[in-house]
C-alpha cells in the first residue's frame, strides 16, 4: 500500500494478519530508503514494526496513550498516524523530529529522548484517569535495556502495588544500543531462554493450530506451578511472554489479553533490533542503532571521513589507552555508551580496566565517587545524560572533595537528536558548586595535555568537555604541561578581544586568519577556575570584549567574567555570545548557530558594529 495516503491508525481495524504482515514489508523498505537519505534510529525500529502495528490494531490511538519510552523507536508510530510523507525532513532543521513530539501529532502524549521515563509517565496518566473514571488504555513500550535504570523500578514499584491497570510492552532485543549488562539482563536472558518460549517457536511452525493453541494455553496454566514466577509477578504485575514479537497473530492475541486484563500487565516480547536489513540485523556493536545517511546496497556510509582527522571520543579514548598502560590503580566507568564514547578499542585491550553499568548515569557517579578512594576513575558521560546525575555530583562527589575525571561527550549543540540532546547546560549546572574544575581543549594536544593536568595535577574533581564533532590527529609526545589555569592569547593588534574555547575558538581562529581581522583571541582552556592573570590583562586593554559559548547564554563563561568585574570593581564593556534561554531545536550545527546569530559572519558583524 501507498504508506503516504496513511492519515491515522483506524485503517488498520479492517486488515487481515495476512496483509498486517504485508503492511510490515512496505514499511520496513520504507524505513530502510527514508533513513538511508536522512540518518536516524534504523535498527530499533526496524525490530519493532509489527509490534507497533499490533498495537495500533488492537488499541485505539490517540484515545488509548502509547508512550515509547525514549521515543527513538517510534518512527513506525509516526508512519501509521500520518507522517510517512514527512519523512524526508526527518531530523531535520524544521523537520520531523527522531522521536515523539506532542506538538507534532494528537497520537504523541509524551516527549523523551532520555531513557526510562516511559512507566513514570504512564504512571500520572493512570492516575489522571482513574481519578475522573475514564475509559482508556495507557501503554509503555519499553527497551529491556531502560529497565536497568532506578527510574524504571521506581515507576515499577509504585504500579505494582496500585489498583492502577497500566500495560507495559517489554520489548527485549537483549540490547540498548549494545549488549545489556547487570543482573536484570540474566534474568530476561533466562526467560528469554525458556523452554516455554522454545517450544511456543518450534511449535507454531510444526504443529496445527488446534493443537499449537492447546499447548499454548496449558503453558499459561502451569507456568507459576513450574518455579518459573518472574519478577515482574513478585512486583504485583500479571506477566504474559516471552512472545515472537514478530508473529502477528502471537502479538495480537497477547495484546487482546493485556487490554482486558482488570490489573497491571507486562508482556514480554522479544523482538530482533534489525530484523530485515542484514547489515543491521547481524550487529551486536551498536553501529546500526543511530546512522548517518548510507548507501542501503552496500551499508557503507555516504559520508567519509576526513584524512587527519578523529571524534573527538577517539582522540579521548586514546589518551586512556596510553595511561591504562601506565597506571595498574586506573578504572573506567561507562554508564552503557561503550560505542558512542569510542572505548570499544579499549574494552577489548582493557577488559578488567573498564566497568559498563548500564543506564544508570546517577549510579555511574555516585560508585565512581566510591572508588576514587583508592583508584583514578575517568567517567566518559554525554553532557545532556550528566542531567540526570545531578544530586551524585553535589552530594557524593564534590562535597566530600573526591577526584574523579569527567569526560563531558556531545559537549555543546549536538544537531539531530534536538532538545534532549543538546550539551548545553553542563558549564551551568556545575559551575557554582564547589570542589570541581570545567575545561575544554580546542585540539589533541590540548586534550592530553588536559587529561595530564586533570590526573596528576587537579586537586578536585574535573570535567574535561569535548563536542560531538572532529578535530585533526596531531600529537607531539613531547609537549608542555599544564600546571595551572590558562588562556592562551593570540595578539593581532585588535581593536576588540574575542573569548571562545573549544570547537568555537577553532573556528573563529579560522575565520579571522583567513579574513585578516584585526580582533584579538582568547582561547580559554580552563572555564572554572579563569586565568586571572590574562583576564586582568584583557580588562587592562580596555577594548570591547566578547565571549563566545554555545551553552545557555545565562551562567556560561562569559557570566563569570561579568562577577569577576562585579567583585573586583573593574569596569569593562563586555558581550555574550550564547544561546538565548529556550530549549534550542533540532537541526544541523550550523544551521543552529545561523538561528541564533552564532555563525561566524554574524559573530563578526556584532563585534564591528559594536
């Protein structure tokens, strides 16, 4: 069928399984040409199309509120209320968002892109039901891999003893973006594993259907007299599965008993992230669960990358090799994005050097803290998830003055993902609590040099920020330690000074080469504590002086120079450069900085017309 023509879900009532299951076919093609032009979530979601199709079947959107926990899976939730024919805007600048958005469609109730917010959110919506006595079903979908997180039991423990009648869909892929870790996933690996859902495969294919159903139904029966209570059981939840989560007929008939079911249910249902694209289908490393545009013949990306350059994860991650080697008392602590922080190289060099926890950034922290007792730790952790770690950095590690090296990854506008995304409120948040350092390299030599000071010289814990972008592999094993605060200064005989650190001084270094501009620039490595020195220098100078971040523009750098002026009662005519106070879009990095006056030409204009 013609997946454009798609306005909402209702069509799907008068389907047969046989053209549900051809539905499924159009779609995965669908969303294999679409993301191979655009980039997006491809694996997820194409490992949950007749799950989500099963679900627009059986319950009656937007009536019924589907909530897909971080929100990344819900490309085929878009497709079949309506959007198919935005899809070539997907992630775009003004386009279709990667995940759900209630401003998008009266189907979305609930916007993520965090994980594990899914049954705390259906949560209030039971609540908000129950209370005005209404008739409608809330449902979670749910990655096996969100259930790790503290959130998720939370949400579970409190459902489990309400008189509250939630259903929540485990889908159980045995991934997040990669494999899953901790104790939760032995025992989903074990049901997983079952003989009950062994024999419910083998059986659908080999045995009539009169039959298949009998043993089915038997197996319910016996199941709690065959020691094989869950946890979700213990959790006061009336547990279904593990079903095919790619058997139709299954996950209807499963989905019917869910919705009729006068109490809390979780169905289990075990899905293939992948399924139909082989490339996707056979990767256990995560590279398929986020992609950029690729030739879907081959799987190779379209975009190359650059000679001489590196993520700036690698260039981290490389650094840690090298001192791995050195120091025996040094740990690694990733709170499940092993592939994104670039540390699979080291996992597979290191593996008794390196503990993965899972989505558990509060936990990350809080057990870091506990070990910098008697080991370095570097605690690699996007800047929009440290979010959620906040209380374990104030009261476990800077109050009690424990060292550990943060690496702060997707530091500053991360493009695609969007709002939830975005490393833009790290300087903020952590800049006024006490007992920690925030810096930022602009290169490679930078960083090490950095990591060198945040090891060894660093009195307090230290959060070393690095973008999502590239820089040039250089390295000079020889350079210069850094001992102390400092801002580098680039005079140019300039009638005005410009302050930026990061990608940001990179490329206005750039800029102003090739234009010949006469502006001085400050490349400010260290954003907390400052190079007093040099900014004295600077309010000496007197010239017009601008700050350059792309972070909140409330609480950055250029906020601190301003209390700085304030309590040395110095004078000097200072200019932020940030963001403005709103939560800032998806889009590409430069058409970011475009909206918000951040690109280089509008960052030059300000400064000579001031």
């Amino acid at each position: 069928m013609n997946l454009l023509d798609i306005k909402d879900p209702q069509f799907l009532k008068d389907l047969s399984v046989k053209e549900l299951n051809e539905l499924s076919s159009d779609i995965r093609s669908f969303l294999i040409d679409e993301i191979s032009k655009t980039g997006g979530h491809l694996a997820s979601n194409l490992g949950v199309v007749e799950l989500t199709i099963a679900i627009h079947k059986v319950f009656n959107s937007p009536i019924d509120r589907i909530v897909f926990d971080v929100g990344h899976q819900s490309y085929v939730h878009k497709i079949l209320t309506g959007r198919a024919k935005d899809f070539s805007s997907l992630r775009q600048f003004n386009g279709l968002s990667g995940y759900q958005k209630v401003d998008e469609s009266v189907h979305d109730h609930w916007e993520a892109g965090h994980s594990s917010t899914a049954i705390s959110a259906i949560s209030g919506f039971e609540v908000l039901r129950s209370e005005k006595n209404e008739n409608y079903k809330n449902i979670a979908v749910v990655g096996d891999g969100s259930l790790n997180s503290g959130l998720s039991f939370e949400a579970l423990n409190f459902l489990g003893h309400s008189k509250l009648k939630p259903i929540i869909i485990l889908n159980d892929n045995d991934q997040s973006i990669s494999k899953n870790v901790g104790r939760l996933n032995k025992i989903l690996n074990k049901m997983r594993s079952s003989k009950f859902y062994a024999m419910a495969k083998k059986s659908r294919r080999r045995l009539p259907k009169f039959i298949y159903n009998l043993k089915v139904r038997t197996a319910n029966m016996i199941r709690g007299f065959a020691n094989n209570i869950t946890i979700f059981d213990e959790l006061g939840f009336s547990y279904y599965g593990p079903i095919d989560g790619h058997d139709m007929k299954t996950l209807l008939k499963f989905l019917e008993i869910a919705k009729n079911k006068n109490k809390p249910v979780v169905l289990h249902v075990v899905t293939t992230k992948g399924k139909g694209y082989k490339p996707a289908e056979e990767d256990q490393s995560g590279l398929w669960h986020g992609v950029g545009p690729f030739n879907k013949d081959t799987g190779l990306p379209i975009q190359k990358k650059e000679d001489n350059q590196a993520s700036w994860s690698n260039i981290v991650s490389d650094y840690m090799m090298h001192y791995a080697k050195k120091h025996d008392d040094f740990k690694i602590i990733v709170p499940a994005m092993i592939l994104g922080s670039g540390l699979s190289d080291f996992e597979e060099t290191y593996p008794d050097k390196l503990i993965d926890v899972g989505i558990c950034e509060s936990f990350s922290v809080c057990f870091s803290a506990a070990l910098s007792k008697d080991l370095q730790v570097f605690l690699p952790i996007y800047s929009s998830f440290l979010q959620r770690a906040y209380d374990q950095v104030v009261h476990d590690l800077t109050r009690q003055n424990l060292k550990i090296v943060m690496g702060i990854d997707r530091a500053g506008v991360v493009g695609g993902d969007g709002d939830t995304h975005q490393g833009i409120y790290d300087i903020a948040f952590l800049k006024h609590i006490p007992n920690i350092e925030i810096v930022q390299p602009s290169n490679a030599v930078e960083a090490w040099q950095l990591f060198d000071y945040a090891f060894h010289h660093a009195k307090h814990s230290i959060a070393i920020r690095y973008s999502r972008n590239s820089t040039k592999i250089y390295m000079n094993e020889n350079y210069e330690p850094i001992l102390k605060p400092l801002w580098k200064t680039y005079l140019n005989d300039g009638q005005y000074n410009l302050i930026a650190y990061g990608d940001n001084f990179v490329r206005m270094q750039k800029y102003i080469e090739e234009n010949q501009l006469k502006i001085n620039l400050y490349n400010a490595l260290f954003i907390k504590p400052m190079d007093l020195d040099t900014l004295n220098l600077i309010i000496k100078s007197q010239l017009p002086t601008f700050v350059l971040e792309d972070v909140t523009k409330i609480s950055g750098l250029g906020s601190s120079i301003l209390e700085y002026l304030s309590d040395t009662d110095q004078s000097l005519k200072v200019k932020i450069l940030a963001l403005p106070d709103v939560f800032i879009e998806h889009g590409s990095q430069k058409e970011i900085y475009k909206k918000y006056q951040l690109d280089e030409e509008s960052i030059i204009q300000t400064i000579l017309q001031s």
